[in-house]
C-alpha cells in the first residue's frame, strides 16, 4: 500500500507524452504526423486510462480506512525558508482525480470524432491534454504555491482552448474576456497566498490550518488581517468557479468547442473554485464572517444564473448559465458548513452537465448540414425543434440530463441538491427560501431547453447542395461560419418566426407534410437539390453519452441514506460518500457528524420534487404542446388587467421585463463595459493628454525658451561695435525708465 502512494506523482505526468510526442512529430516529421493525425487520439484515451485506473485503486484504499499520503521534495532552502513541492492523497483528491480522469476520457472519445473534419485536430489534443496535466497537478499539489502554478496553467489552457477558433472575432474576444477576469481573481489569490506565509510563515496546508485555528482564538493573529488574506483567497474561487460579480466570461467562454464546454467549463475546471474552497475550508470555518460572506456570493450566483438562463436562445450559453447557477448551490453549501453535499452535488453535477454539454454538441453537429457551420445558427434553439425523431439517442440521454438537473428522483442531482436545500433551511429560512425558489426556475428553464430543442416540429429547413463542380458549396471544416451560397430563403424565413421570448405568442406549427409539399429543385449547378434532415451522430459520440447516461442514473447511490439500525431516532447517515469523505475534513478538524431523520428527509424531498414538477409544468404551458390550450383560456388574462389600461395585460408587462432582464443578462455586462472598459479608456485618454500637454509641454517649453533666449544672446557676442553699442543704450534706457 504504502508502494502504491509512492508513485502517485506519476498521474498527473501520464498525458505528457501525447503531448511531446506530437511537438516532436510536427517539429521532425510534419506531413506524417499530419496525415495520421487521427491515430493520437488513441494514446491520450490510453494514457488518461492508465491514470483513472491508478486514481480507482487509490480512492478504493481511502475508502477502506488508509491514512492519508502526503510526499515532498524539498525546491529552495535559504536559511529559514524552506519551498517545498509534493502531492497529497486524502479522500478530497481521490474524488477529484476519478472525476476529471473519467469525464476527460469521454470527452477525449468524444472529441476524436467531432473535431475530425478541424484543421486544428492535433492543436486541439495537444491543449486538452496540457490541460489534464495541469488540473491533475492542481488536485493532488500539497501547498498553496503548488496550487497556484497549476492554478495559472489551468487558466491558460482555457485561455487557448477558448480561442481555438482565434480566426473568428467573437472567439479571440471571449477568450480575451476569460483571461482578464480570471486575472482579477488570480491575483487577489496570489495577494492571499502571501499573506497567510507573511502571518504563519508556511504554505503547507496542515501547518496553516494548525497556527491558524490555535492563535485565532487567542487572538495570537490580527482577525481582520487574517479575514482580508482570506477574503483574497476566495476571490480566486469566485472567479475560478464563475460566481457573482466575476461570472461574466462563462457565458462567453462557450465560443470554444462544445467538448471542452463539457470537459473545464461544466465538470472540472470551474469546480477548481469549489475544490479550493474544500480544501481551505478548515481555514474558513475559524472565520465566521468570511463563512457568511460565502454562503451569501453562493446565494446570489445561484439565483442569477437561473434568472438570465431563462431567456437564453443559444443552447451551449443556456448550459453554461446552469452551470454558473449549480456552481452557486455548491458555494453555498461549503459556506453553511455542509462540506459532504457540496462535493456530492460536485460529483453528480459534473457527471449530468457533461452529458448535457456532449448531448447538445451532438445536436449542433446535426444542425450544421441545415443552417451550415455558423456557431451562431447552429446552437440557436430558435431554429431547432422536433429532433426527437431524427436524434432519438441524443434526445433520451439529454432528457435523462435534464431531469436529474431538475431534481427528479432517482436521478443523480436528486439527491445532492436535495441534501444542500435541507441544510439551507436548517441554517437560514432566507438561503432555503432562494435556495428552493432557484431550484423550481431550474427545471423550468432546463426543461424549457429540451422542449425547444426536441419538441414539437422542425421550425428551419436549409436544403444541402450537392454540386458537379470543385465538391460541397461550403466547407466541412468548423473554422468557416459560411452558408451555401444561392440558397432559397423565403421558406426558411417564413418559418424561422417562433418562440423566442420568454412566453411568447404566435408560434407556427409546421405540418408534418410540408417537405413533400416543398419537393425538390435543380441548383444553379445542375445537380438536383435534396434535402437534409437531422441526423445521429456516430458511435464514437454516442458511446460517451451512453457511458454518462450511466452515471447520471447510479451515481447518486453514493448518497443515499439508510437506516443505521437506530429505531427510536431513525438517524439516517450518508453510505460510501460519508466513509469517503469524513476523513478528509477530520483530518484536520473535528468535525460533527450531520444527520437527519427519516421524517425530514421524506419532507423535504417531498418539497423538493414538488418544486420541480411545478416548474417542468410551467415550462411545458408555455413551450410544449399544451401551449394552445392554455393559450386560448382567455378569462385568465382577463383576471390580471392593468387598472386604468385595459388594453394592457400585468402578465404580459411581467414577461417582457423577465425577458428583458434574462436576454440581455441582467445588463451587467453592459454595466462593466460602461464603467470599467469605456472608464479605463477615457482615464488613459485623460492621462495621456496629461502627459501630452501638461508633462512634454513643460519640458518641451523649457526647452523652446532655452532655444530663443540662446538664439538672441548669440548676437550679443558676435565681435560687432554697433551690436554692443546697441545693446548697451537698451540696457541703459531700461535702467533709466525704471528709476523714481
């Protein structure tokens, strides 16, 4: 055993070799690393195995009672400083090496085949697996230093990733606007790092959480010192993990390829914040103002994120606002103290967003024959609808996703979410109140997505044209966002008018008969047009689907209660996910044992399901095919008239300015780019005509008065009678002139 954890370093290195290998091949051998570009796709998925299987088989020893392993090499030493470098293996790192393994081999998988028609290809596997190495180092890195190299490669490969189409504007700007914002929180975690080894003059975890929880009670240390150091460490969290007011380059952020949207923006990646946070918590639990301070960012994000997913038109950014929202559950709940449910609900979300995220880049990849390859069309849920029939695969493991996001038993999120809503309630009525209000709109704008994407008919139809002449009118490869060119869009137009607001009206239904109505016509170029409908994508995209499909339905059974046997309490305890996780936070803390009755827990998921069937509801009034109905009860909206406008209806008033708000984000963005982008350029044009005029014009008028004072006194000296004869009666006059 003790064998084992000795070459545990060896993980985060295993997918080095893909990537020297391909450094090497393109530097030596570029047209024959080019050409089989496609066989390095199979090394990184073997190497990534290697690591998850290693990773199993030391999860399985934490589960079975072992210590925890921490190893060190001493860096720099000088005189009494001391930087050291190591790894550490606790229950924490097991959880977050198995997650990032697994969900980066699918995603791996995955990508092999989506990105096969990119001329990036072998780009695109050379950064996602720099990434693996990176958060892998993150995970298992034993100080706080440590952390933050990892933490900064991390950000640099979804930098790069980011902008993996740098070509196109919108991506160079979004990985911009990633990278800007993170450094905002890098460096309030770079100013918190300092100041704890200024305050303890250590950065090992166990020796700060040591000297931090016996000299704060005797007030050994300065308490608002020690707050603000660890204000600055959660400032690397919020933006890390996209929390509010540091949220804005998440949505953004989904200009890069939908399998790194599912691999570092849904499942590892952003949850580094909340794996930060997990490990500083016995750090922050002797500080009960940056506690509460916490709990209340994770509020607040979690709200938001729900209230601007509802509106949302492009598919991957009403992903991406979920996951900022559950994002927030998780911040919340590591700030009430509940340490076991946020990594639970860790766990179980990145599981079932990974397969939301890979279920609508398969989605997208159908709907790039019809509306071509323009990021802008194809993750437009306007222009979809009615792809159950054509992607039946896709359309039941994305549902699968949806519900257990949605909180529907026996689904994963069920049960995590469940247990942060109970605990939220226990510690404050107002974050159970948020907590559970969010948790009604999350099912209905996830379900909403599903039904504007799988229900009802296909609301666009772009025919595909094959011609006799230089091969297909627009390119396979993703970096174009061309269309075909001299294609008929009066039909597409006529049928493109759909639910895009919020509880819109005046949806067109397009009969099912219509394609043979339309029928076919010759293109400009002789050959015949045919249309393209949706269609599944292949194996090698469904298999990672399916294999999440999986998780999403048993992975929740790590957090189901049962009875212990104790009948006149009936105290139920977590089952594996406690034994694994308990030691993590007793390691250096002695920490209670949270339990609940069965009573509570019945209550509370009664609740819970209720709100979440409320929501599927309301979404399926206004999105699915019961809209018509509801539609035509007219005394309702009879009922909410606006007193002194008749012809104005509350409801309507309500939705536009639900809509508003979600559309356009809550205007934050366009707040900070009033305040911040346009206020920094109009300081620099201040400071620069400040130095302009103001800074050169005094050196340069020193320099000018210099020049005309030298240029007279010259004919002073110049060797002439009359020029000194001159200049002596002006001096003389002057003299004179100024006597009484």
């Amino acid at each position: 055993m003790e064998h084992t954890y000795q070459y545990a370093w060896v993980i985060p290195l295993l997918p080095l070799p893909v990537i020297m290998s391909i450094g090497f091949g393109l530097f030596l051998i570029p047209t024959a690393t080019k050409n089989l570009r496609r066989i390095w796709a199979f090394p990184s998925v073997l190497l990534l195995s290697i690591a998850m299987v290693y990773s199993v088989h030391l999860s399985i020893q934490q589960i079975n009672g072992s210590s925890i392993y921490q190893y060190l090499w001493s860096w720099t030493i000088n005189n009494d400083f001391s930087l050291e470098f190591g790894y550490l293996i606790d229950p924490l790192t097991s959880i977050m090496l198995i997650l990032i393994t697994t969900v980066g081999i699918l995603v791996l998988i995955y990508s092999d085949d989506y990105m096969s028609h990119d001329e990036g290809y072998l780009r695109f596997f050379v950064y996602i697996s720099f990434f693996n190495t990176s958060m892998l180092g993150l995970v298992t890195s034993s100080n706080l230093i440590q952390i933050y190299f990892f933490w900064e490669l991390v950000g640099m490969c979804s930098y790069l990733l980011i902008g993996f189409w740098f070509t196109r504007p919108i991506a160079a700007s979004a990985c911009q606007k990633a990278f800007v914002t993170n450094r905002v929180g890098d460096f309030g975690l770079l100013l918190g790092i300092l100041g704890f080894f200024w305050i303890t003059g250590s950065l090992e975890f166990r020796d700060l959480f040591k000297i931090t929880n016996n000299w704060i009670p005797n007030n050994g240390i300065n308490s608002l010192l020690t707050t603000l150091c660890a204000f600055l460490l959660f400032l690397g969290a919020v933006a890390k993990s996209a929390q509010f007011p540091l949220h804005v380059w998440l949505p953004d952020a989904m200009e890069g390829p939908t399998p790194i949207s599912a691999l570092i923006h849904a499942a590892t990646m952003v949850a580094a914040g909340i794996f930060l946070l997990a490990r500083l918590l016995p750090l922050f639990i002797s500080l009960p103002f940056i506690m509460s301070f916490i709990s209340l960012v994770g509020t607040i994000t979690l709200f938001l994120g729900a209230t601007l997913a509802l509106a949302q038109r492009d598919i991957k950014r009403n992903l991406a606002y979920s996951t900022m929202s559950q994002l927030g559950y998780m911040m919340l709940a590591l700030g009430i103290g509940s340490y076991q449910a946020a990594l639970f609900h860790l766990i179980t979300h990145a599981y079932s967003k990974a397969l939301l995220f890979l279920g609508s880049g398969s989605v997208i990849h159908s709907m790039e024959p019809l509306v071509g390859y323009s990021p802008d069309k194809s993750q437009n849920m306007v222009l979809m609808g009615g792809l159950r029939k054509y992607v039946p695969i896709t359309r039941t493991t994305f549902l699968c996703g949806t519900l257990s996001l949605c909180g529907i038993p026996p689904l994963a999120c069920f049960w995590s979410k469940d247990e942060i809503l109970s605990n939220s309630w226990l510690y404050s009525p107002f974050f159970g109140i948020i907590a559970s209000f969010t948790a009604g709109l999350t099912a209905f704008y996830m379900f909403r997505i599903y039904l504007l994407t799988f229900d009802g008919h296909l609301r666009v139809h772009f025919q595909n044209y094959s011609s006799t002449k230089e091969g297909s009118l627009y390119s396979i490869s993703l970096w174009g966002k061309s269309i075909p060119k001299g294609v008929n869009r009066d039909f597409v137009l006529s049928t493109m008018k759909s639910r895009v607001s919020f509880f819109s009206q005046n949806i067109p239904k397009i009969p099912g008969n219509t394609r043979n109505k339309i029928g076919s016509f010759s293109t400009p170029f002789g050959a015949k047009n045919t249309f393209v409908y949706p269609h599944e994508t292949g194996n090698t995209m469904l298999f990672p689907l399916l294999i999440l499909l999986l998780f999403t339905l048993f992975i929740g059974s790590i957090g189901i209660h049962f009875d212990n046997g104790v009948k006149d309490n009936a105290i139920l305890e977590l089952t594996i996910l406690s034994k694994w996780l308990t030691p993590s936070i007793n390691f250096f803390l002695e920490s209670s044992n949270s339990s609940i009755n069965s009573y509570e827990f019945l209550t509370n998921a009664i609740s819970s399901v209720s709100l979440a069937i409320f929501g599927l509801f309301i979404a399926y009034i206004f999105y699915g095919s019961a809209y018509s109905f509801f539609q035509n009860l007219h005394f309702l909206n009879s009922l909410l008239l606006l007193q002194g406008n008749p012809q104005k209806n509350f409801l309507d008033e309500v939705k536009k300015k639900i809509y508003s708000w979600s559309y356009n984000r809550g205007y934050i963005d366009v707040f900070y780019t009033s305040v911040f982008i346009l206020g920094i350029r109009r300081l620099t044009e201040l400071t620069h005509f400040f130095d302009k005029g103001v800074i050169d014009g005094i050196t340069n008028g020193v320099g000018l008065a210099g020049f005309c004072i030298g240029e007279e006194i010259k004919y002073v000296g110049g060797g002439r009678i009359s020029s000194y004869l001159f200049f002596f009666l002006c001096y003389v006059s002057l003299f004179i002139s100024f006597l009484p």
